[in-house]
C-alpha cells in the first residue's frame, strides 16, 4: 500500500486464488486488513514470473518459514539489478539462518545487496497511514538509500542502517519477548512485569547480538526497542495475543489454529534457544518460553524460575566500574 502511494505500480503475488480475485475485483484483502480499501495501484496475481519481471524492487514479505520456498519460486524471472528487500521477522528454522543470508542464497546475489525493512509497523495502522518510522538495513549504503526512496513518504518515515545483523536478530527475538508481554498480562500481572520483560528482554537480545556480530547501538532503535515496544504493547501484535491465550490455558496448537496467521515468536523461540546454545549466551527468558511451549511447563512456574534466578549484576560491563576488591563472590 505504502509503494502504490508512493505512485510505484505494484503487484502483489500470493498462492491463493480467491485473495487474488479479492484484491483485484473488490479491491479489499478482508482476511488480512478488514475495512481498508487497496489503492488502484496495487494489482494481484498468483502466477509468480508476471509479478517479478519487470519489477525494480521486490517486497518479499511472506513468513520466515517460508522465505526459502517463496524466494525459489522468485529467483529465476528477477531482474539483475532489481532491490530485493525482505520484511520476515525470524529464523530459518533448521539452519538458524537470517532471512538475508537464506536469500541471497537463493536468489545467488550477494548478500550485500540484500535489504531489511523493519521497525514497529503493524501493518493495520501503516494503511491508515498513522506515523510509522522505520529503518532500512543493508551493508550496501547503496542499497539501503535507494530502499528509503522507495517507502518513504509523510507517514512513513524510513532510516538507513547498515548492521543488518543487529536489525535482523532484534526483529526476530522481539517476538519471544511479545509472547512472554502476552503471557504475563494474561496471567493479570501488572506494568512492573511487562516493563521487566521488556528491558530485560532487551538486555537477551543485545546479548545475542552482539555474540553474532550486530553493533549494540542498533538495539536501542527502531528495530529494537522501537518494535518491541509496540510488540509487547499492542493488541494488533499476532505474538502478545498467542501469550496471553496461552496464559488462559489455551494449549499451543489451538492457540495457532485460532490465530489463523503467522506467530513468528513460536518457531523463533526454538531458534533462538539453539542460537542461546551455540554462541554460549544466557537467554533466561527465552529458555523460560521454550519451557512453556515446547516442555508443558506452566506458565507460573516459569515466572517463579525467572524471578528465583542467582543474583547478578545489571549489566558486566557496566559493573566493571567497580573496583576488583569490592566485589564479593558471587551469589547461588
Ligand atoms: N503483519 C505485520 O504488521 C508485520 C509487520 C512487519 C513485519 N511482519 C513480518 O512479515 C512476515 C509475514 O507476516 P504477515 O503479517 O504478512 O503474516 P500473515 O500470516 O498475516 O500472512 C502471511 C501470508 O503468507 C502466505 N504464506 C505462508 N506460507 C506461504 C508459502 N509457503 N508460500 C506462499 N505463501 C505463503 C499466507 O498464505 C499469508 O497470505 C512475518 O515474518 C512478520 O513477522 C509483519
Ligand atoms: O503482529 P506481530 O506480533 O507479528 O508483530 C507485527 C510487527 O512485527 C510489528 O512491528
């Protein structure tokens, strides 16, 4: 919607038929965005070479389970020098791969020149055109501005950033975060417990980042702290609606099936529980959730385990500051 705006031509592929007729015919996606009407712009089709031939920038904005798959379909009829962009936010899920590097394999561009849009943007507010700031990442400055002058416009406001490490693990982890905001309000606990996860949720995020090479100063943009804010506040957010489900007892698999659309934070957390592993990075939060949905621990218990944990300080590198002789040994 953003880029018919913007006066680009746009063509939204999709697998299904009678979306496709949806869009084209009545000019609305009901399913997806009840009472938006789509600009005349924007078309539909599900035949995949008549959506990408002639395309200057490529939108790839399905799941991150289905990335790969999607971007197969995609890669023989793209253009040599068209933008790819990607808006996933997740894994894949058996190699623990980011979404850039899943397609620039598939697409055999460098990953360079592979962009990532990302930021606090529910698309329900996007298309009643609300302020949305963004940030657009990629390790080509080139690559990224030429994303900028595609999306942004009055309300939508896009930045450039070149980690695309940082953007890519902070979009994903914030939806772990999001289903522990939902499953701590759906338990009735109040701000203190959400402010908690959040801040603390940061703090697992930077962690992991940073073991993968992200610059810790992208956490606390828009892609960080930016996205889980509206994540782990909003009602819009797929991922605080499955956590607060789950809290009333719901079991995963119904929760999904009542959802009806993608909940990224659910497969992201065994991700990022194998991530945890292999970089050697404590992510109590996350180990917590993988316990609730994968290992049927109840959700109680996974609250008493967080707030029982071994004391520790705020942060090692702030508590360097202290001098070696008045620390004390560390607590159980
Ligand atoms: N919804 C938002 O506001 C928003 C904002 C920013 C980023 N994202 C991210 O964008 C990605 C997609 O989210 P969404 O909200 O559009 O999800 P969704 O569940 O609402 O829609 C996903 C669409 O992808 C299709 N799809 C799923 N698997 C497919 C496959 N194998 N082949 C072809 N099509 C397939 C589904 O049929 C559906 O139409 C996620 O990673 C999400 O985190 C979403
Ligand atoms: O609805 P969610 O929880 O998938 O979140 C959507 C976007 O990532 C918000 O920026």
């Amino acid at each position: 919607v953003v880029l018919a705006e913007n006066g680009c031509s746009v063509t939204m592929w999709s697998r299904n038929d009678g979306q496709v007729s949806e869009i084209n015919e009545d000019r609305t996606n009901g399913r997806y965005l009840p009472g938006t009407t789509l600009p005349e712009r924007l078309a539909a089709t599900t035949d995949m070479e008549a959506a990408v031939r002639e395309a200057e920038l490529i939108l790839f904005a399905a799941p991150s389970s289905a990335m790969r798959e999607v971007a197969a379909q995609a890669a023989r009829y793209i253009k040599k020098d068209a933008l790819c962009v990607h808006a996933a936010k997740g894994f894949e899920q058996v190699t623990l791969k980011r979404m850039s590097s899943v397609l620039a394999e598939e697409l055999q561009r460098p990953e360079e020149e592979i962009v990532v849009i990302s930021g606090p943007s529910h698309a329900e507010e996007v298309v009643r055109r609300c302020p949305t700031t963004v940030v657009v990442a990629a390790q080509s400055q080139q690559a990224a501005e030429k994303a900028q002058d595609f999306f942004i416009n009055n309300y939508f406001r896009v930045y450039t950033n070149p980690d695309v490490i940082g953007v890519e693990v902070a979009a994903a982890i914030k939806n772990i975060i999001a289903l522990g905001a939902g499953l701590s309000d759906g338990l009735g606990f109040g701000d203190n417990a959400k402010a908690a996860l959040l801040t603390r949720g940061l703090a697992e995020i930077g962690r992991l980042g940073s073991a993968m090479g992200a610059n810790m100063l992208t956490f606390a943009g828009l892609a960080g702290v930016g996205d889980l804010i509206v994540t782990c506040t909003s009602s819009h957010s797929r991922n605080w609606r499955a956590g607060s489900m789950l809290a009333k007892g719901m079991a995963l698999e119904d929760v999904l099936h009542q959802m009806g659309m993608v909940v990224e934070g659910v497969r992201t957390t065994q991700a990022a529980h194998a991530l945890a592993k292999h970089y050697d990075v404590q992510m109590p939060i996350t180990e917590q959730l993988h316990a609730v949905l994968f290992e049927g621990k109840p959700p109680k218990n996974a609250v008493e385990n967080l707030m029982g944990r071994g004391r520790t300080h705020e942060s090692e590198e702030v508590a360097k500051d202290w001098s070696p002789h008045q620390s004390r040994p560390p607590h159980i």
